[in-house]
C-alpha cells in the first residue's frame, strides 16, 4: 500500500491530523495497535482550549461539543478556606469548554468513514523503517499477515510507549525531564460536581482538584506519595479527605457515590525536543509529557496538529516545504510555555516536604499576590484558555 502520510495512533491527535488531511485532499492511513473499543474506553481529561475548540470547528465536529460541553467562564484556586476565583472570560473574553476527551475521540471516529479518514485498528508489532530519508515505510501484523505501507513522511502520534520516537536514534535524541515526588489519586463517579468550575486547592494534607466530565458526572484528585497503593483507599477515605483538601467553600457541596474508575498516576515533565527527523514527525505525548495541573495535555497535542497539518498540506499542494521545515520549532515553543505555565502550578498548589517553611511560606505570598492582583490573575488566566497557536 501507498500513501502521503501514515499516522501512528488514533488518539485524538493522530484523528485531528487524519481529518485535517483528509479534508484537504491529501492522502493518510492511521495506525491504531489497539481495537477502537478499547480506544474509547480510556478516561483522560476534558478541558478544552481555545485552539482545540478551534481545530474541532474547521474540522464541522464540533455540533456534539457546542450541545454538551460545559463553558467555563472561571477558574479558582484555594489555600485552606480561602478562595480566589479567577475570571477568565472578563479578563480575556475567552473561555475554556469542559468536554472529556473520550467524547472527542469518538466525534472523530464516528465521522470517520463518511470522510474518507482510513483507521486500520489492531494493528500489531508496528516498526518504522527508513525515517532518515525521503522514502519511509512501516510494516505491521494484522490477522497473522505482515503488511507494509509506504508513504512520503510519518506522524508519531501514538502516546509516550509508542515506537515513533524509539525511532529516532539516541544519536539524534535530545530530551529533559523532571520526576515530581508524588502522583495524583483520581476517582471518577457519577454524581453533581461541587462547583461550575475547576478548582484548584492548595493544603497541608497536599494538592486536590474538583473538575467534571458534565453536570452529572465528577472526576476529582487527590495528591499522594509515590509509591502509594490505591487498595489502600476506599471510596469513603478519598471523599473524606476531598472535604478537608478543598475547603469549607465547597465541602458541603461534595455528593458522595461508588467510584466508576480509580487510579493513581505519577507527574512528571518529558519533553523530547527531537520532534523532527527526516521524514519522522511526532506529535502529542509521543514527544511531551506535562503534569495534569492546567490540563495542557490533549491542548497541547491539538496544538502540535494546528502546526504540522499546514505544514504537510503545504508540501503535498504547492511543494512548499517552509511549514515542514519550521514545525519543531514552532511546536516546541508553545511546548515550553505550556509546560511552563503546568510546572508553575503545580509548584504553587503542591505540597513539597522537602522545601519546609520557606516554601510553603512563598505559596501563601504567592496566593496572596494572585488574589490581590490584576495582572497576576491576567497571566493565570491567558495561559489557562492558551497561548495562541
């Protein structure tokens, strides 16, 4: 088989590229290890930016978002019993959309046939081949048969395990993380969420977050030690302890139910700064990691799109290769920034032992700042909505 493009991974990101291309004319396959059941069975987050809103309504998928999502004109953070709510949308006239990224997974699965979008799913041992040059290629297993498709470049959209950047050799390789001492507990349930905006809390006990899915289904986190085991939280143990994390405020408004999903997940920062080589392009947490705190994950895969889909059409329509040529750049700046603004909050909200009285001293003075100041919360809130693309 024969293409422009072959796309690794149907994440939202890889789907994004694959409407995006599609809608131009260009030719793409994508390629997704795993069945798209299982695909859309995986809980990730649902805050929207600016530019991935965006993306959604170029691409005409966006009539299930405008009739479900949640609009957020605010965000606030807490210390103890203090609340400072931020006003997005006065400060800015933008606002942030809460709408899982399951959902927006499948608006692009589901309009995926209609549009001539090709998903080959369970497509097993996937290798890429020759990324160094202008003739790459990538093999893969599907119902015991080995396939091969050539294309004039590749798109590693295919999540932070994946082969795309194994690809890139460590010769070429330039990458910098950082390992935060702690994970975040999350539990999802089905009940009303405490508040009609995403809170952010700041404790002694450690971080929490009151965040949704939609006005009947909640998805809260709780910091913990790395290390920590989840059997040894029950559901009754984690609400008590989201009561005492986010306040008074907002402590009488926690509804209580069964968990529907729990788990613990580590925060770390990896940015993989290669994230072109040759005819190899990575996209999403195939070249960034970010912590949670922001929700900059899927934005900013959706903004590694915004960048890389021009860049190819481009190359494909008039032979200009000026957008190929400037896509690592361009991506790994707002990269940066973004994990940046991520690396900020969570250093403001978090609970560091290590830094003592000092530290936790500088966030109170820091929280006092924010809530005093105009232009503090214009900061925090034009990163909260996105830079833009």
């Amino acid at each position: 088989m024969k293409t422009d493009v072959v796309i690794i991974g149907a994440g939202p990101s890889g789907l994004m590229l694959g409407h995006l291309l599609a809608q131009a004319g260009v030719d793409a396959v994508i390629l997704e290890r795993r069945s798209g059941e299982y695909v859309l069975s995986r809980i990730r987050a649902g805050v929207l930016e600016q530019g991935t809103l965006a993306i959604m309504e170029q691409l005409g998928l966006d009539g299930r978002l405008k009739d479900e999502g949640l609009p957020h004109d605010y965000v606030s953070l807490t210390d103890r019993d203090k609340l400072i709510k931020i006003p997005v949308r006065e400060l800015t006239g933008k606002h942030v959309v809460v709408y899982g990224q399951t959902e927006i997974t499948k608006d692009l699965m589901d309009a995926a046939p209609a549009r001539g979008v090709q998903i080959i799913y369970e497509a097993a041992d996937v290798a890429l081949h020759d990324v160094d040059g202008d003739a790459p290629f990538v093999t893969y297993k599907k119902g015991g048969e080995e396939h091969r498709i050539d294309a004039r470049f590749i798109a590693g959209c295919d999540g932070f395990h994946g082969p795309s950047r194994k690809a890139i050799p460590a010769s070429a390789a330039s990458s910098v993380e950082r390992v935060y001492p702690f994970g975040w507990l999350g539990i999802l349930a089905d009940v009303p969420p405490c508040a009609h905006e995403v809170v952010y809390a700041n404790h002694d006990n450690g971080f929490g977050l009151a965040s949704m899915r939609s006005n009947t289904r909640s998805r809260y986190y709780l910091q913990v030690p790395t290390g920590e085991n989840i059997e040894d939280w029950p559901d009754d143990r984690i609400w008590d302890e989201l009561k005492v994390r986010l306040g008074s405020e907002f402590a009488a408004k926690i509804t209580t139910g069964p968990a529907i999903e729990k788990s613990i997940a580590p925060l770390r920062s990896f940015i993989f700064e290669t994230m072109r080589y040759g005819s190899l392009f990575l996209a999403g947490d195939a070249a960034h990691i970010v912590p949670p705190t922001g929700a900059k994950g899927l934005n900013l895969a959706a903004s590694d799109i915004a960048y890389l889909a021009p860049a190819l059409i481009e190359f494909f329509k008039n032979g200009d290769r000026s957008g190929i040529e400037a896509y690592e750049t361009k991506a790994l700046a707002r990269v940066w920034k973004s994990s940046r603004f991520a690396w900020y909050l969570t250093s403001l909200m978090h609970s560091f032992p290590d830094d003592g009285e000092f530290g936790r001293k500088m966030q109170i003075a820091e929280l006092d700042y924010i809530a005093n100041s105009k232009a503090a919360q214009m900061t925090i809130a034009e990163n909260y909505i996105g830079l833009p693309l």
